[in-house]
C-alpha cells in the first residue's frame, strides 16, 4: 500500500516584487494592487511587507474559516495599538473582548437607535443649511462636511448635548487627530517602526495631535466624574461600568473606548456617506426613485420610518458593497498549519480577509463594478454573512454596524430630500485614507436646498452642529 504524503505547509504564491516596491504600491494604490494581485493569483495570494508576509484570502468559503476556526488566533493590531490604545473592544481578546461588548453592546441596538433618530436628523439639516448658507456659490468638500455631521452626532452620544468652550477644543482636537494620523508620513511610520519617532516630522504632528486628544478625552471624563450627572451617554455608561468582578474601568480603558469610537464612530460612516451621495447623484433616475420611495412618508416623514425603506436600504448596502469603508478584516494568525482554499497555510502566518475583493467576487455579485442597489432586493439578496461583510465577521464584526447604517440611512435621506447635489464633472476615485477607502479629498458639489424641508431652528442638543 503506498502511503500517503501530508501537504507541507508553506505560503501561497503572490506578487515577486521587492517587498519595498510593494508596500510602496500598496500605500498610494491599494485597489490596483490588491486587483492585480488577485487578477495574477486567485482569491489567496501572500504580500510582502515589513516584519512577516501576508496572507490575503477572499470569498465566502475562506471568510468561513477565518471567522470560525478555533485555530486562528486574533494577535491584535500593532498599527492600530499605536493609533487607538490597546485596552478598546476591537482589540482585546478572550474573557475581556466578551465583558467590553457586553457593556457596550446596548448602545448600538434597539430602542438606543430609535432615542437618536430624530436628533440625527435635526443635526443633519441644521449642519447642511449652515454648510450651504456659507459656501454661497461655492464648492462644498464633501468629505468635510460628512465628517462634520457625524462627529457631532458621536460627540453628542459620547458627551452629551452640554456645549461649551471645553468641547469646542474636544472636537478640534478630534479633528486634527484624524487628519495628521492619514497624512501619507504618518501611515508609512505605521508600517515602517523605524520612522516612529519625533524626528520624523509627520510622527511628530500626529503624536501631538493624539496629545491633545487625550488631554481632552482625560478632561471630559475627569468633568463627568464631577458632574454624576444621569444623562444617558456612552461615557455615563463606561465610568459606571464594572467587570465581572466589580472593579470599575479605569481611565485609561476608557480613554481608549472612547478614541476607538470616535475614530470607527464617525471616520467610517462619513466615508460611507461620501460614497452614498455620490453614487446616488450620478443617476438621475436612481435618484428620482429614491426622493419618491421617501416622499410617500408624507412631507415631514418619521426617521424610523425612513429606516425601513428597501430601496433606500438597498442603495445603502450597495454602497457598502463596492467601496467599504475599510478594505481588510483584521488579523488572524494560525496556531497550526491550517487548509485555506486549497492551501495548507502554516502556523504563525499572518492572515487577512479582503472585503473589498470579497465583494467582488462575480458568482455572488454579477457585474460587480456597477452600481446596483436592485442586487439587495428581494429573493436576489446575497444571505451569505461571509459573502457580504462590509462590518467585518465573527465575533469581531464591528460593534456599531447597526448604529452605523442607522445613521447612514437617515442623512442620506435628508440630504437627498432636501437638498439639490450637484456632482463635479470628473469620476470620484478611491484613495487610502488611513485603513479606509474614502473619495478622493477633492470631491466637492455645488448644492442649494429644496423647497422642503425648512431647517428648524437648532435646539440646545444641535448647538454642535452651529458651532
């Protein structure tokens, strides 16, 4: 009898070039690489890149594996240590990932979405009437004005609605962070430690912007200690949580949850929205279909309401399925060799799902470059959780995934509704923004308000926005 041989484990083929050359691509064009990559190799492919290479998988199948086998073990991010902390709910492990999302968990589910529903809203008109008022005939950025929206919205989730000269510097700082942290010297020291020092002047910008973030982060939780206020936020909801033991969060835990969610919070979901208004306005009669499923709410429709429209929700995950957000899932190192795709990945690899090629696969999404909300319509609905992940899979798919479509439907709906878009002449392109994809920083419209709505006055709670 002849015996059978074990595979031996080793790393799938992938691109030749110098793992310099690669990275170097990999950071001004992910998208044309990861294409190439997949166009010359399949669905599993290994990168070269600073420390250990990289194993890429795609599609349903492989994500199953990724996500379910007990084998693969999660590390944590050094990259995204050094940006949020290493005490947050994306990146603790075991018994502790369990006990943060427990805590967390409420907050982005049931009746806490329908609580934020109307404020989004208000927020969202009252920081589009002002963005336009002020840009008269004007470009408007895009990218600016979304994040603007959505920072306000975390912020009043995070902090409350109390508005004062503290919290004015807490969303600057917010914003400088985010934006010396994407600046391409930032990102190539997340890659390349060597350059993670103050002598390199674009570290040097985003540590001092990361400074003052926390002083503000330390401040607010020092003021709300003060307060004991019973105003139901997510920061009330950290300083009076307790372990299973009974021992409070410290600070410095929460300082982490607290970058954590205004990074993923808000970055995320004003990339989306982006990508949103931009595939909408491109076709008009998607857009008409859009403003009608809407206007049969009625002239001043419920924001609940408006979640549950399929075809809004339909645009919503299309939009997600071409350009998520963040392109790869996080790490998974295997304990031992493990067979992926017809490869016996060995123990110690490092391990990445693309969503963006996930989503892409042409058996689960035909004609996978256009744009169309129909494939999210009745019984043609990808039901795959692996086949369709723009939140990420397992037990570590993104905490405020809900949340985050939530919000995204409702101020599509009011800038579709009551605002006129109108697109630059040039295609919008993908770029690296940080971990995500977002539009390229020059995306700007012209728009002017519709006859409806009338933006309300703004209330104390959408101050933020006015601000």
């Amino acid at each position: 009898m002849t015996a059978t041989t074990e595979p031996t484990p080793m790393l799938p083929p992938g691109p030749s070039l110098p793992g310099p050359v690669q990275t170097a691509w990999w950071l001004r064009d992910p998208l044309g690489f990861l294409d190439r990559a997949y166009e010359r190799h399949g669905p599993i492919f290994t990168l070269r890149q600073p420390g250990r290479p990289l194993v890429v998988v795609s599609g349903a199948e492989a994500n199953r594996i990724l996500f379910t086998d007990k084998r693969l073990a999660l590390p944590g991010e050094e990259e995204l240590k050094t940006l949020l902390g290493d005490r947050n709910v994306l990146l603790l492990s075991g018994g502790e990932h369990r006990e943060r999302r427990r805590i967390l968990m409420p907050w982005f589910t049931g009746t806490m979405l329908s609580d934020w529903a109307d404020a989004i809203s208000r927020m969202t008109q009252v920081c589009m009437t002002k963005a336009v008022g002020e840009a008269g005939d004007r470009p408007i950025n895009v990218r600016d004005l979304m994040q603007e929206i959505t920072l306000n919205v975390m912020l009043q989730i995070t902090f409350g609605s109390h508005e004062d000269h503290e919290r004015q510097r807490l969303r600057q700082d917010v914003s400088n962070r985010m934006l010396f942290s994407s600046k391409p010297g930032a990102l190539l020291a997340l890659w390349l430690p060597v350059l993670q020092t103050r002598s390199w002047p674009p570290w040097r910008r985003a540590l001092e912007a990361q400074a003052g973030c926390d002083r503000a982060f330390f401040a607010e939780i020092a003021a709300a200690r003060a307060r004991q206020g019973s105003e139901h936020t997510i920061l009330n909801v950290l300083l009076n949580a307790t372990t299973e033991d009974g021992v409070p969060l410290p600070d410095g835990d929460i300082r982490d949850e607290l970058m954590t969610l205004m990074v993923a919070g808000h970055e995320n979901t004003a990339t989306a929205l982006c990508w949103a208004l931009y595939w909408v306005n491109r076709d008009p009669a998607l857009l008409s279909r859009v403003q009608e499923e809407i206007a049969s709410l009625g002239p001043d429709p419920d924001p609940i309401a408006i979640t549950k429209l399929p075809f809004l929700d339909a645009v919503c995950q299309e939009t997600l399925r071409l350009y998520p957000p963040v392109m790869m899932t996080l790490m998974r190192v295997p304990q031992e060799p493990i067979p992926i795709g017809g490869h016996l990945i060995p123990a110690g690899a490092v391990v990445r799902s693309s969503i963006y090629l996930t989503h892409r696969d042409p058996d689960v999404f035909p004609d996978p470059e256009r744009f169309l909300p129909e494939r999210f319509l009745g019984e043609g609905a990808p039901d795959n959780k692996f086949a369709f992940m723009p939140f990420g899979g397992g037990g570590r798919r993104c905490l405020g995934a809900n949340f985050a479509v939530f919000e995204l439907k409702i101020i599509l709906a009011e800038i579709v509704r009551g605002w006129s878009v109108a697109l630059p002449a040039k295609p919008v392109r993908p770029v690296r923004r940080t971990g995500l994809l977002a539009p390229d920083t020059s995306f700007a419209v012209r728009a002017s308000e519709r006859a409806f709505p009338t933006a309300p006055r703004p209330t104390e709670k959408d101050s933020l926005c006015a601000a």
